[in-house]
C-alpha cells in the first residue's frame, strides 16, 4: 500500500474494491488490528491502531472471506465458544443461526457443512457481540442467489441500525446495492473515493432508453435526459406506442472501475 488516506464515516457501509492482490484484504487487516507494523497513522474508533487496548475487540466484528471455525464442534458450540470470550452482553446464538437458516443444523459438526453453510456461520459469528464496527471480507462469496440475498437484507439492516461496515469485494453488483461510498484499489493505491450515485451519475450517458412495439417489432431508441418532457419524438412514442422497457443508461461500477483504473475484476 502506499499512501492511502480515507476516512470512513459513521453508521455508512463503505466500500473498498479491486481485483483480488490489490491490497483490500491488508488494508482491512491493518484497520482492525492483526498487522501493526506499518507507517503512518491508522485511527479507529479513536485510537491508533498500533496502541489499541483489547476492550477494541470488544466493539468490532471480523468475517474473513476464508472462515475459521472448529471443524469437530457443531455450529451451536462454535457461537457459544466464541461468545465466552467477550465481557459485554452477547447475542442469542440460537437467534443467529435462525437468521441466516441454520437453526436446523445448530447440532451439526462444522466439518459437515457446506462452504455456504460455513460462509453464514462465520457471519453470524463476527455478529456474536452486537458490533459498532464490522469488517466484512467477501461476504457473498460461494452462496447461492437466495442465501446472498439474504445476507444483503442483514447487512442492509444493520446499517440501518447505526452500525459502520467495512466491506471489501471485488463483486460490483453487491457494492452497488450496498456501499453509500466506494474506494477504488489498484495496486495498493485508491485513484477514486466517491459516492457510489455521484460516481455513476458522473460517467453515465445522460440518456434513457426506450424499447417499444411499432407495428410487431421492439424498436429501441435513445432520448437525451435535458428537458426530456418538451421532447416531442418522446412523447409521441410514449402516447402511441406499447411500451416493453424504459431505462436510464447508468454505467455500471465495473464499467467506471475499468474506466478510471484500466484494469479488470478478477
């Protein structure tokens, strides 16, 4: 890495992207703690990281993208250990497992699950001691539609609720849906911190697009957004024709991220 400054606000999910080997996995190791030997200053919840006492992991939680559970005890016993170790009041372990659909398994051996089993437990796992800060590295990696979908919802709400969330990925579909701002790495340094609507409204086309019938064929066409109401070509076909789809032509994150950094996602 070299040097990088951001600041993350308060109760935001902030996004820090790239290709896998940029840095994203260092940079969130150095933030919460485990890699201490670096220049400069890092301060998390107001303290140099490099100083901090142990009560620090008392507020945060960490779920790697690679999950680290005890293969012989059951899902059960994993929370339960785990939640031993804080001093401040814990979550209901069975309520967690509920919340991502492992009550079932609660009695199962760890090395019985799936890869998206052990995704989900090591998730609910960072959440054992109701965080104010959460690291989250990948966190729908190998899950199935429905099981990422949900763990959004979790994320989602969890912000609502107030608490800061750290998210690296290289998945731009879950950054668009997730991040209020976004951190471009490439190469351990960040070109771009922005916004994630400042950044696509800023290299989108000013254009909306619209696909319609006209005399048995889907006819696409293109309007400029700039007074688009006073657009007679557009009127007329919203007034006389079938209409399939209409769409603003936002660019896409992995579209900007290639754009400003000439690199692809991998």
């Amino acid at each position: 890495m070299k040097n990088i400054d951001f600041e993350v606000k308060e109760g935001e999910v902030f996004g820090f992207l790239g290709p896998s080997g940029a840095g994203k996995s260092t940079t969130q190791k150095v933030l919460n703690g485990i890699l201490k030997n670096y220049k400069g200053k890092v301060i998390v919840n107001g303290h140099e990281v490099s100083k901090i006492h142990r009560s620090f992991y008392e507020q945060i939680g960490v779920a790697f993208e690679f999950p680290n559970l005890y293969s012989r005890l059951t899902a059960l016993e994993n929370l339960k250990l785990f939640a031993s170790f804080y001093k401040t009041e814990t979550e209901d372990s069975e309520n967690l497992l509920e919340m991502v659909g492992l009550l079932a398994d609660k009695n199962t051996r760890v090395e019985a699950f799936s890869k998206g089993m052990k995704m989900r437990l090591n998730f609910v796992r960072a959440l054992i001691n109701k965080p104010k800060l959460l690291f989250l590295d990948e966190p729908t990696s190998g899950l199935d539609p429905v099981n990422a979908r949900q763990m959004k919802d979790i994320i989602i709400d969890m912000k609502n609720k107030g608490v800061t969330i750290f998210l690296t990925t290289h998945n731009m579909a879950d950054a668009d849906e997730l991040c209020d701002r976004l951190a471009f790495m490439v190469n351990g340094q960040l070109p771009v911190i922005n916004e994630t609507k400042a950044l696509k409204l800023q290299h989108g086309k000013k254009l909306v697009r619209v696909n319609y019938k006209d005399k048995g064929n889907i006819i696409s066409n293109d309007f400029e957004l700039t007074k688009l109401s006073e657009n007679e070509a557009f009127q007329h076909v919203l007034k006389h024709n079938e209409i399939e789809t209409i769409h603003t032509l936002e660019a896409s994150l992995e579209d900007i991220f290639i754009k400003i950094t000439g690199q692809k996602l991998s």
